[in-house]
C-alpha cells in the first residue's frame, strides 16, 4: 500500500473502535501512522481514542504530536485542554485555550470553556472577563448557547459581589424564558443577589418563585433559599415568617452551615 491508503486503516480504526473492538482499532491506527507519519489527523483521532478509553495521559501525548506537526489548527489544542482538565490539570487546560483563541478569537466556544476552567481556580475575574466575551461573539437567535453564557456570568457576578450585574443577567435570563431549569435556578440565585443588595422585599417575591417550583432541585439549594428568605423576613421584622423559614432549615438539614444562628435567633424570640 501507498502512502495514500493510509485514510483506509483510520477508517477501518474507527470502525473497529465503534464495534468495541479496542485492540484492532489501535493495531489500525498504528497502521496509518506508519504509512502516513506526517499525518495530523492521525494522532487527532489516536487522542480521541484514548480520551474515549479513560487513558488521558495518552491522549495528551497523541494530541501534542497532532500539535507538533501542524501548530495552526486551534482544535487540536481544545482537545488537548479537555484531556487537561479531566486530569485535574487546569493551568495547562487553560494554557491550551488559549493557543486555541489566539488561533481563532472569533469562536465563543473557546471563552466559554476558558471561563469556565478559571472558575475552578477561583479566579473569577477572569472568567467573567471570557464569559462577556462568548457573549459578545455569540448570535442573539443562538437563545441556548448566549443564555449558558449569560448564566454562568451571572453566577460569578455574584461570587464577586456585583450584584446589579448579577442581577442584570439573571433578570435576563427569567425574562428570556430560558431553558426550564436554569430559570427557575435563577430565581433563587437573583434572590441572593438581591439580599445582599440589601433589596429585602424583591429578595423575597424572588424565593417564593423559586420554592413554589423547586421540585426536583438538591435540598442544599433549597434549604438556602429558606434560610435567606427567612433572613430577608428577619431584616423586615416580620419574626413570624422568619421562624417559619428558619425551622424548615433545621428540619432539612440538622448540619447547616448557619445551624447555631438560626437556634440562637429562634430560642432569642422565643424567650422574648
């Protein structure tokens, strides 16, 4: 066989790799990396073979051969950076996206995912910086990519205490009647927004929404909404909603984080 029949044992590769038949597949591929050495693509398919197996280390060296013969195609560097990230390795994921935006900066997909990889090392200015940016490439009709942009900006907003940016994006979000789910989600989160805005009333009708519809949701994120609902009926004096709130905190979780704050504020009422 030529040099050019290469492409028939990568197909075959794939095939066998669809048919669970691993060790062929890899017998295939070693085939068409011998015929066709200089190949890219090759060792592009090899990664994501070896991604598919678990085996991310392999993946990682596929992709940087992939990367070594052709350093100007920005998914070869995507792929390599998922690898990372499914090693834990988050400096180098991010790294990897961005050689990926420097070789296409018009692609949202890249910021979103950079975003992303920055929230998992805290570094949120960063990924508010990328999230505006996905958002600012993607198109206003592509409603489900620009409202999961939109929504994770919105999250770390609030981990940075901006609120009324915070507040902005999830408002978009809930008006937009984004995906079911994220919208009764950002109920709850723009009710946080405005209870550290100190805007008590709104945080309220905020949480309402969100209880009256959070079957399904982890009893975590529930027990947070009761516990800054209450917290709102607490700063407006209304003790009686506040208690009511409060106990349904305890009664879900006997180990939440404000569990002695609540028992204090309750016996404190309670004595009064």
């Amino acid at each position: 066989m030529s040099e050019h029949d290469y492409w028939f044992y990568l197909e075959l590769a794939d095939q066998n790799w669809r048919q669970g038949n691993y060790e062929s597949a890899l017998e295939n591929f070693d085939k068409a990396v011998a015929l066709r050495p200089e190949e890219p693509y090759i060792f592009l398919r090899r990664g994501d073979f070896f991604c598919d197996r678990l085996d991310y280390p392999q993946a990682i060296l596929e992709y940087g051969r992939a990367i070594n013969l052709y350093p100007d195609d920005s998914n070869f560097y995507s792929y390599r950076g998922l690898a990372f990230e499914e090693m834990g390795n988050i400096e180098n994921a991010i790294a990897d996206f961005t050689s990926a935006i420097r070789l296409m900066p018009d692609y949202e997909g890249y910021y979103y995912t950079r975003g992303r990889l920055h929230i998992n090392i805290n570094n949120y200015i960063n990924a508010e910086n990328d999230f505006t940016s996905a958002i600012s490439l993607t198109a206003r009709d592509e409603i489900i990519i620009f409202a999961r942009a939109i929504y994770a900006r919105a999250k770390v907003r609030l981990l940075l205490e901006k609120f009324d940016g915070a507040i902005n994006d999830f408002t978009w979000i809930i008006d937009k009647n984004a995906e079911h789910h994220e919208r009764i989600g950002a109920f709850r989160l723009r009710g946080m927004a405005y209870f550290k805005n100190r805007n008590y009333e709104k945080s309220i009708l905020d949480f309402n929404e969100y209880l009256s519809n959070s079957n399904g949701y982890l009893n975590s994120d529930i027990a947070d909404a009761y516990y800054y609902r209450g917290s709102a009926y607490r700063k407006l004096n209304d003790r009686t909603n506040a208690i009511l709130d409060y106990q349904r905190v305890l009664k879900m979780n006997t180990h939440y984080s404000e569990f002695d704050e609540i028992q204090a504020y309750i016996e404190e009422i309670a004595s009064s």
